[in-house]
C-alpha cells in the first residue's frame, strides 16, 4: 500500500462503514422472515430457529479469536478473510434450498463477526488523533443502524421477491467493500508479535456455545429444565476452566489482567445489558404491532407495516450515533453512555405503561434508538480508552460477544415471558424486565472511570484508570507507539 494512500482516512472509513452495515445487517434481517424460511425450506420450527443460532453461535467464538488474529498479523489481512468469508456464507445461504446448507451458510457468515473490532483497530491506528473518537463511535452505532434496518426491511424483501433475497440484496455491498478493502483500506503498523492458545479458543467456544444454545432453546425446553440448567452449568463450568487457563498462560488469547481493569469490566457489564434490551426490542416490538386487535391490545401490522414501527429507532441510532464524537470530545465517553442507557430505560418504562396507540410506539422506538446510538458509540470508545493499542481488537471482541450474549439472554427471556402470558400482561412484563435491566447497566455505569477528553487514545494513554488497570496496561504486550498523522 503505498504512503499516500494512507492519507484519506474518509475513505478508508467509508469502505469500514459499508462493510459493518452489511454484516450487521444480516444479524435482523433473517428473523422477520422465519415463518417464509421454515416454510419454504420444509423444516419445523425448532429448526428454523438454528437459522438465528447458529450465527449467534459463530459469531460469540470468532469474534474475539478473529480480533486477536488482526492484533497479531494485521488488521486489514484479517479484515480482507473475514469479508470474503461474509461474501461466501451469504452466497451460499442465497442458494440453500435446505436447511444444512442454510444452516452451514449462516455458520460461515457468523464468522465474520470480526467485521467490527477490525474496524475499530484500523480506526485507532491509521486516524489522526482528533478522529478517532468521533469515527468509532459512529461505526459502533452502525451495529445498532444495521440490525434495526434489518427488522425494516425484511418485510418489503419478503413480500415483494423471495427469503433468497435477504441475502442476494446484502451480498451486493459486502463484495463491493471487500474489493475496496484490498484497495483503499491500509495495512496497520501495529502488530504485536505471538501466537494463539488454540486450546485457549477451544475452551471458550465450548463454553459460549453451550451457555448461548441453552439460552436459546430455554423456551422450547424450558428454563427449569435438566437440559437447559444442566448445559448452562457446563458451559460455566468450561467457562472457568478457560479463565484458569488464560491466566496461567504466558501468550493468552484473552489477557485477564486486562479484562480486569475497571473501566473493562464495568463497560462489559453495561454492553451485556444494554444488549439485553436492544435485541429484545427487535423481538417485542414487531410481535406487539403484528398482534390481531381483535386480542384486545395490537395494531395488526402485516411485517411491512411492523418494520415501519422500527423506522424512528433505526433513523434516531444514526443521528444520535454520528453527534456522540462531539460530545465525547467535550464530557468524555461514559456521560453519553449514561445518558444512552437512560433514554433506552426510559423508552422501555413508557411501553411498559403505555402503548395503546401508534404515536406512543413511535416516540417509544424514536427514544430507543437515540439511546442505543449514544450508548453504542460511547461504549466502544470506552474500551478502546482503557486498553493499549496491541490489544484494541481483541478488547473491542470481547465487548461485542458480551453484548451479543446480552442480546441473546434477552431474547430468550422475553420470548419465554411473552410465551407464559399469551395476552397483553406478557409484554407489560416484558418491557418492564428489559426496563430493569437498563436500570441496572445505568446504575453500573457510574463504576466506569470518568476519563478526561484530551486523555483518551494517547499513544499509551492509561489515563484515570485505576492502579490494577495501570499495572494491567504496563504489564500487557505493545508494538510500540501508535501511528498518527
């Protein structure tokens, strides 16, 4: 890549932006469309669901392990593999006209979940300092715009061609980001030297996916079942044995003394919630519109019409998302976290108490998305702020498998609320659970060090984290200072 292609920062972030919104978008896309897939693919519904959970699945093992990759090798080569990856599990998920090769298309995708710690790394590295803060907070909104276009879109793509086009139409821009990456995206200076603990990787796989797959079939086996507490206590049981095992390692794929540092751990804590209620939201409130009147409570959307429901929260994550930089750069990041989780709590005790006409679900969804967009981009940026530069992507990694983990816990509960109260006290419910949780994210918000503006994405800036996390960052591998134009 020659230098002076590394001076157009715009474009090498509109090729990241173009590749996350793709990849984001066929997180949602598939579930307003299950009923179509199960019936066009002649399976039940117990294995349409595998549709969503085996994505769900690859994307929780590769994150973190792809991050880790890109820290080691490059970022741009590892973003190049995951991109092409993308282009054939979306190419091979538009062909399937069964289930194993669906199912094996989605696998594929899943993988590429290291679309977004990749693009945070590149940001950090190759951006001029005053950047940063602003282009990684709007790409980690675009998670959020991608998944909630997914929900607005899938119902048009469905009604008016075919389920093959959910993933024809996507496969569009991620070939063309993929041919832009080699192009325009440059390769980092950052590397740092190592190796993966493969056993290390193979433990935190077993252990995620036994816990993510008994989430998600906890409402066909029930909760209470030997099934679901038996895997969940597996998977934490392996979950265990991979954090002994990291920490006893001398090149770990997680470094433990990172996840340690307060603004780490408090800022995971606050993304699992925060995922909590965002992915519920795209469960409970396209179910809550397409619900007949004549139940009593509803809209009876069709799926069109329900993603229309969604347009104010997908419209206010970009607008909100793209502003958080500004305000980063005057408060600092956690203070729009904070008021993110505010707005999204907020918007969940409003459909809680009211919801009974179509204004109040707008407003409610407009509120959602502003929160998700400020806590989204805040939260990423908070990572990045309180780990070294050879470490961003796989620090970012693990935040994106905890939100995703929250995502799934919320799903799965609320599903399983709404099918133990098959009336309107099911979503009152619901909405009041996901409230609580929020309220919990905000409250754990305030434990995230307050860091100072012109602190935060110094080349080994520790800033005002506390002193384990100081002597964490000392301790942890660096390739030196960070590139800065």
């Amino acid at each position: 890549m020659a230098d002076e292609d590394r001076q157009h920062p715009g474009i090498t972030f509109a090729v990241l932006a173009l590749a996350g919104v793709s990849y984001s978008l066929l997180q949602s896309l598939v579930a307003p469309a299950l009923p179509d897939i199960q019936h066009a693919l002649h399976t039940s519904e117990d294995g349409v669901s595998w549709v969503l959970t085996s994505y769900l699945l690859s994307a929780s093992v590769a994150t973190p392990l792809i991050g880790r990759l890109g820290d080691m090798y490059g970022k741009e080569r590892m973003l190049l593999l995951v991109l092409v990856l993308l282009s054939v599990g979306t190419l091979v998920s538009g062909l399937a006209t069964s289930l194993p090769l669906m199912l094996a298309g989605r696998v594929v995708q899943g993988a590429a979940g290291g679309v977004f710690p990749l693009a945070f790394g590149i940001i950090r590295d190759e951006f001029p300092r005053e950047r940063v803060a602003a282009r990684i907070g709007l790409m980690s909104a675009l998670l959020g715009v991608g998944g909630g276009a997914g929900v607005v879109l899938a119902g048009p793509i469905v009604d008016n061609l075919s389920y093959h086009y959910l993933f024809w139409l996507p496969l569009i821009p991620i070939v063309a980001s993929t041919v832009a990456t080699h192009f325009f995206v440059p390769e980092s200076p950052l590397k740092v030297p190592g190796r993966v603990n493969w056993t290390a990787a193979l433990l935190m796989s077993l252990g995620l996916s036994f816990v993510l797959v008994a989430v998600s079939q906890a409402t066909s086996w029930h909760w209470l079942s030997w099934k679901t507490l038996g895997l969940i206590a597996l998977g934490l049981i392996v979950l265990l044995i991979w954090v002994r095992s990291e920490a006893r390692s001398e090149q770990p794929l997680v470094d433990m003394r990172m996840m340690r540092i307060r603004g780490v751990w408090t800022t995971n804590v606050v993304a699992f919630l925060l995922g909590f209620g965002m992915y519920a939201s795209f469960i409970l409130l396209p179910q809550y519109v397409e619900t007949p009147t004549s139940r009593g409570f509803g809209f009876g959307a069709t799926v069109t019409q329900a993603g229309i429901f969604m347009v104010p929260s997908t419209v206010a994550m970009l607008l909100v998302g793209s502003q958080t930089g500004r305000l980063e750069r005057l408060f600092g990041s956690k203070p729009p976290l904070l008021a993110g989780g505010v707005l999204a709590a907020v918007s969940f005790g409003m459909l809680a108490f009211t919801r009974g006409q179509r204004w109040e679900i707008y407003v409610a969804a407009g509120l959602l998305g502003s929160g998700i967009g400020l806590a989204f981009a805040a939260m990423a940026n908070l990572i990045i702020e309180n780990v070294g530069p050879g470490q961003t992507g796989v620090a970012t990694g693990m935040n994106t498998v905890t939100r995703t983990v929250g995502g799934a816990f919320g799903g799965a509960a609320t599903a399983s609320v709404l099918a133990a109260h098959q009336n309107a006290n099911g979503y009152t419910y619901s909405f009041a659970l996901c409230t609580g949780a929020l309220v919990i994210g905000v409250v754990t918000g305030f434990l995230i060090p307050q860091r100072r503006p012109d602190e935060a994405f110094g080349p080994h800036a520790i800033g005002d984290v506390d002193a384990e996390g100081a002597a964490a960052l000392r301790a942890a591998p660096s390739a030196g200072p960070t590139s800065r134009r």
